[in-house]
C-alpha cells in the first residue's frame, strides 16, 4: 500500500469513527439536552477548562513525539508511559487539594466535588496515551476506531440512564469516566505492549524535547481556545456558555467529523516526507481542497436550517443557540486551511512559529468574546470568526516560507469547494422563497426538505462537478457506487 493510499484507508476509518461518534453524541445529546439544563453543560464545560488545561502537561506532546519518531520501540513507549503516570499521579493530587478553591472562585460549592471526581481521569491517561499512539504509528486506525465507536455508545448509554436516574451533572462527569476506564480495558487486548515502569532517563529526554514544543503550542492553542470559556462563564454565567458551547459544537460538526481524520493520518505521512518538501506541499493542498469540497456546503445547509433544527431537535430552551450557530459557521472557511497549516508546520519541526501565532492571536479572541459580549453571545461569535481568520491568515504567512508555494496555490485548493457551497447556497436560497415561511410556520417539515434538498443537490454537484481538482475524487465515488450498486445486483439474483 503507498503511502497516498495509507493516508486515505486512515482517513476513510477515522472518519466512519468519528461520523459513528458523532451520530451517537448527537442522538444521545438531544436526549441529555431534554434531561438536563444548559447549566449542567456549563459546569461540566467549566470544569474541563482547568483538567484539560492541566491534561497537556501530563501528555507533554509525548504521545506525538512517538508516531512522529523515525524509529521507536517498546523502551520508548514505556519510559512515556512511566513519566506520565508519575505526572498524573501528582496532577490529580493538586486538583484534589484545589477543588474547593475552584469552586470558591465560582461561588458554586458543587464544583468541589465535581472537580475532584474528573481529575481521576488523569489517571487512565498515560495508558490510553501509549497505546493509541502504538496504534497511530501503525496507522491501524481500523481497530482504534473500532474501540472508539462502541465506547461512544457506551458513553451515551450511560449518561442517558444516570440522567434518568436523576443524577444531573453527574451523569455527564461519571460516564465520562467510566467510559475512559473500560475503553483502556479493550486497548490493553489490542496492543501488544507490557505496562511496566521504566525509568530510562535518556529515552524519557529524547522525547520531551520534542513534546515540549508540543506542550508549548497547545498551553497557547487552549488559553486561545477555552479562555474564552471562563470569560464566557464569569459575565455571562454558566446557562450562556452551555448554550454557546452548543452553538460551537453544531456549527463545528462538519469540521469535527471530517478534519480530525485526515490530520492523523496526514501528521503521519508529512512526518514519513519530510524531508520531500514537494511531496509535503502536494498532501497540504490535496488536503485543503478535499476538506473544503466536503465541509463548505455542509456549512451552507446549517446556515439555512439552524433555527428550525436547533427548535425541533433539542427544544426551545436551547433556540437562543441559533444566532451564533449561523455567525460560527463562518469559521469553517478558515480552519479548513489553519488545521492543515498546522500539521504542516508539526511536521517540519516548525512548532516555535505556531506557538508564536497563537500567542499573538490569544488576547485578540478574548478581548474580542469580551468585547462581543457588549452584544450578546452574537457578538462573542463575531469575535471569535475576526480572532480566527487573522490565526489562519499567520499561519498560512509561515506554511509559505516553509514550502516552495504561493498564494495562487492556495485559492486553486479552496476554488473548487467554494464553487460547490456557492451552488448549493443558491439552490437552498430560492427553494427558501418557495417554501414562503415554513421556518416558522412548519418547522420540522421545512427542515426535512432543507435537508433533503440541499444533501441531493450537493452529491449531485459533487458527483458531476465541473470544478478541477474533484475530477479524480468524483470518479472514486462513481466507482465505489457502480460496484456497491453491482453487489447489490448479484446478491439480488443469488437470493431465492
């Protein structure tokens, strides 16, 4: 198998485990979205702020460090293992001893608690960490996927059944734990790997100093990230931020389900190439007009259904969600270029300039979800999209004196995507003429014909796309159609 080819299995499994996951958190979040309030979101979303700020230290980029290594064997994995169970180990007795200073800050004595219960999380980490990495280096994301889908149901089933049980907050902080403790449990059968302690110093040294950088550029990417929780959370209280929180999730779906399994198995390849800068720059630009043909009209239809969607499906308690929904689902433009940008930059040892963006870029997003504020939470969506473009806009300043390319290169990457939003967008404008109002008047059926409509419209446009570029992509799904719809032939003639 080529390595072009390994990418696109890794990118094929990946993306069936997270569209599984993604299913199942969708399904199970209407129904813990009916059982609960914003404010257990926001706690929960509170408290993930400071575990999973904390949680970089104790990964220390080390998990990257492995799948990026030329060569790594079992003393690698286990001397990662061993100084990140030392670290977990003094980790969650610092949040033990924090907790009711956390929940003093947040004039919530609830959090006590709570904070204490999540932090054991920080003790099934460095195991999950060691043998996900074994997995990725491997590029086996089938069975990685595999594990990763049922403990997603499992999850969900979970929290459902707690939250029936009336547990509340908890529901979400205990299935979340339990889920981590049986999914470790699987992977210890799929991944050949002893657990021991050892305490090679060298080995421990090779790899944190790759981590490091690691750990730098994420301590930078999340205070970008999730401070704008905790200023979310202080001014508006925590029913804003779990109802903007789930505007971000919704508007990040098409992102969430698509980038994440192209950037491993892109890490991986760019890692194997590079020292071929134009075989780097022929994956980063393959990459950025594939995500932007797949995510852009996706982004398009959300825009259209957002209101109606958010109404029928999780309530009217959370339809204030939908305003800045619409306004993130801007920012889809920007990280189908930024994340690739990044992996990139990850690849080529080049974190320090990452790490430098997102410095300079962090008091921008928060000053501007504070600022935005001043006009509800549309304004700190605003915010984040000015905050985001500009991250983008610098990261990609660094990807040109990284490779050999050009700007012109990156408009012939997003040209083709664009096109197809643009096409889907127009057809979606005039049927909302034609349906005269069922957004408000009907909306579950306006959205199941929004929906219906603009999916056709967009495999159609994908299928027969006049666009270079998709030429290649489209004739592997006409290919895999024309043999599924040929199995299907056959089987119908062998059956009685």
């Amino acid at each position: 198998m080529t390595l072009g080819q390994s990418i696109r299995s890794g990118a094929k499994w990946l993306a069936l485990g997270k569209l599984g996951n993604r299913l199942s958190e969708f399904a199970f979040g209407v129904i813990l979205a009916r059982l609960l309030t914003p404010a257990d979101f926001g706690m929960i979303a509170t408290v993930a702020v400071f575990t999973g700020f904390v949680g970089m230290f104790t990964a220390g980029g080390m998990g990257q460090s492995l799948i990026r290594a030329k060569e790594a064997d079992e003393e690698d994995f286990t001397a990662v293992f061993t100084l990140q169970l030392a670290l977990g180990i003094l980790v969650y007795l610092g949040f033990f001893i924090a907790a009711p200073f956390i929940a003093k800050a947040f004039d919530n004595p609830i959090y006590t608690e709570l904070v204490r219960v999540m932090a054991l999380s920080f003790l099934l980490r460095p195991f999950h960490v060691m043998r996900t990495a074994w997995l990725n280096r491997r590029m086996d994301f089938k069975s990685r996927t595999k594990v990763e889908v049922t403990m997603g149901l499992f999850s969900g089933v979970t929290a459902s059944l707690m939250a029936l049980a009336g547990l509340g907050v908890w529901s979400l902080a205990l299935s979340g734990l339990l889920s981590a403790l049986v999914q470790n449990l699987w992977l210890s059968r799929l991944v050949p790997l002893r657990v021991r302690i050892n305490p090679d110093r060298g080995v421990m040294a090779r790899h944190t100093s790759y981590g490091a950088k690691i750990v730098a550029n994420d301590f930078v990417s999340y205070l970008r990230k999730e401070g704008k929780s905790l200023v979310i959370s202080k001014l508006a209280g925590p029913a804003s931020l779990g109802l903007f929180n789930k505007a971000e999730s919704l508007a990040r779906l098409p992102n969430q389900l698509l980038m994440s399994p192209t950037m491993e198995p892109l890490f991986r390849a760019l890692s194997k190439t590079q020292d071929d800068l134009e075989q780097s720059k022929y994956f980063y630009y393959r990459s950025i007009t594939l995500l932007t043909a797949y995510t852009g009209p996706l982004y398009v239809i959300l825009w259209w259904v957002a209101e109606p969607f958010i109404g029928v499906v999780y309530g009217d308690q959370w339809v204030a969600a939908a305003e800045p929904m619409r306004i993130l689902l801007l920012m889809g433009v920007f990280l189908n270029v930024m994340l690739p940008s990044s992996v990139v930059l990850a690849a080529q040892n080049r974190l320090g300039k990452e790490m430098l963006a997102q410095s300079i870029n962090l008091p921008i997003v928060l000053g501007a979800v504070a600022i935005g504020l001043q006009w509800g939470l549309a304004g700190a969506a605003w915010g984040m999209v000015i905050a985001q473009a500009l991250l983008t806009a610098h990261f990609y300043w660094y990807v040109c004196k990284t490779l050999p390319t050009r700007t012109y290169d990156l408009l012939r990457a997003i040209g083709p995507g664009l096109g197809l939003s643009a096409m889907v967008g127009g057809c979606l404008y005039f049927l909302d003429l034609l349906l005269q109002g069922w957004g408000v008047t009907h909306p579950a059926l306006y959205l199941v014909v929004m929906l219906g409509a603009g999916g056709a419209v967009f495999a159609g446009l994908f299928l027969y796309s006049p666009f270079r570029g998709l030429e290649s992509e489209a004739k592997r799904w006409k290919a895999q159609i024309a043999a599924g719809l040929s199995h299907i032939k056959t089987a119908s003639k062998l059956s009685p």
